[in-house]
C-alpha cells in the first residue's frame, strides 16, 4: 500500500510539472499581462511539483523505517513458533501418555525457549515504540515543510494575479499598457528567497495544544516517569577484587548462632570447634 501511495505521488507530481510548462505554453499567444503572469505562475507551478517530488523522497524515508518493523517482527516468529510447538507437543503427549519421561526434556526446553522469547519480544517491543516513533517523525516533519512551503508558494501566487488588470473594456476599447514584468520578476524573486530561507522554527501554522490537553499529557508523562524501572545495566560487570567485603564487616551483618549449632573459633592461632571437609557443590543449570 505504502509503495502504491508513493506511485501516485510521483504521477502527481510528473503531471503538475507538466501542467506549469502547459499553462506557460497556453499563455505565449495572450495579452502581455495575461502572457507574463501565466509564464510566471507556470514557474511556481512548476515548484510545487519539485516540492512533491522532494516530498516523496522523504515519503520513502518514513516507509523504510516503518518496513523495518516487519522485518524485526519476522526475525521474532522462528522463537514464538518453536514456543508455540513445543507446547502442543507437551499437550499432545499429556493425553497420550502422561508418565512419558520426554514430557519432562520438553518442558525443560520450553522453559528455555521461553526465556529465548521473552527477550525477542522485548526487543521488538522496544524497537517497536522507537521505529514507530521515528517513522512518523519524518513523515510529520515532511509534510509540515511540504505544506508550508505550498502555502507560501500559493501566497506569491496570488500576489501575481494583482497583476492582471481585470477591469471591464467595452468593445473597441484598448487596454493600457502592461508594465509589470520587473513586479512579476521581483515577486518570483521574493518567493524563491522565501523558499531558500525557510526553517522550521519560522513555520506559520502552530498547533496549540487546549489546556485540558496539556494537563493530561503532563500526567501521563508523569504516570511514566514513576513507572522506571532499576537500572540493571551493570548487573553482569565482574566484581573487582577490592571491592569484594567479608559479610561479618557489614554495617547490617549480625551472626546468629542457633542453639546446638558448633561454631568453629580460633584461639591463638589454632582452630577450634569442628571442622570438616565438605565436598563442593554443583549446581546444574
């Protein structure tokens, strides 16, 4: 749909193109008013055209980046479909035979690929939200540019058009002469400036938001703010050698010894209390 939208623009803009160098074309055998007005309005025309087809390139930016949503979505599916496969298989096997001892390698891999798709899916939530965002940047900020820069070709436009005298002639009658080439030169000047100068922060239109509006945007960016999380970034950093402190020299560490328990102590050196050679224990994952 995106590419069909962005073909039809194109012809858009092609046709206007067309139109401008027509009009001009049309207005060769008029009066020289009407002769030197449609030549300049076929410039601005002509403009406008440039305008959409610039405006499709920046199109093509949005459609890129909302694509790439699709494609994060698609990387995720293998992890959700090997999730989803491995549940009907546990089922399957609970009905057919509930002591199956592949019943527990399957749920140990489910608990595995579910791990596997907890994280694919928060990335994808996340690049979601950023992708989504960024898209519409650029089509708004686009269209914002597009839009007023139109508006002031349109102006210019009209400014032309006081050239043309349109004041009533009875038959017979002759016009005065047409002296507005430099005004119309000057104001294509003016309007080509216009253009070249624009920016963002000059832009005309201005949305304002209503006070009720504001006061609810503020407390759901409020709303989110309390809901930041712990900053777990550096969870996984090695613990460096200095920093490792025994638990008895912790502020909060108090040593409770239960009522028969042997607790070994030093006196002078030697080891007291029982002591014995505990194998090491191994936890498998």
């Amino acid at each position: 749909m995106e590419k069909n939208v962005m073909r039809s623009m194109e012809m858009v803009s092609r046709e206007r193109m067309e139109t401008a160098q027509q009009l001009s074309i049309w207005g060769e055998n008029c009066d020289e008013d009407v002769s030197d007005v449609t030549d300049k309005l076929g410039v601005l025309l002509y403009e406008i055209g440039e305008l959409e087809d610039l405006f499709v390139d920046r199109y093509d930016q949005y459609r890129v980046t909302i694509k790439s949503i699709r494609n994060i979505e698609a990387s995720v599916q293998p992890s959700r479909d090997r999730k989803q496969k491995i549940t009907d298989e546990i089922a399957k096997l609970k009905y057919k035979d509930p002591n199956s001892p592949r019943i527990v390698v399957l749920e140990q891999e489910l608990v595995r690929a579910e791990a596997e798709s907890l994280v694919a899916e928060a990335q994808l939530s996340n690049i979601t939200r950023e992708k989504l965002k960024a898209a519409f940047q650029y089509q708004f900020d686009a269209l914002r540019e597009h839009c007023e820069k139109v508006a002031l070709i349109a102006g210019y436009g009209k400014h032309l058009l006081d050239l043309v005298d349109d004041t009533p002639v009875t038959p017979g009658e002759t016009r005065h002469a047409y002296d507005g080439y430099d005004a119309s030169k000057a104001i294509i000047q003016d309007c080509e400036e216009a253009l070249a100068n624009w920016v963002t922060s000059k832009a005309s239109v201005k949305p304002a938001l209503s006070q009720r509006s504001r006061t609810l945007s503020q407390r759901h960016r409020d709303t989110l703010k309390g809901r930041e999380g712990v900053d777990l970034s550096g969870q996984d950093q090695p613990l460096g050698r200095d920093s490792w402190v025994p638990a008895d020299q912790h502020a909060t560490y108090q040593h409770e010894v239960e009522d028969g328990e042997d607790v070994a102590s030093t006196v002078d050196g030697e080891s007291r209390g029982r002591e014995e050679e505990r194998e090491p224990v191994t936890v498998s994952v």
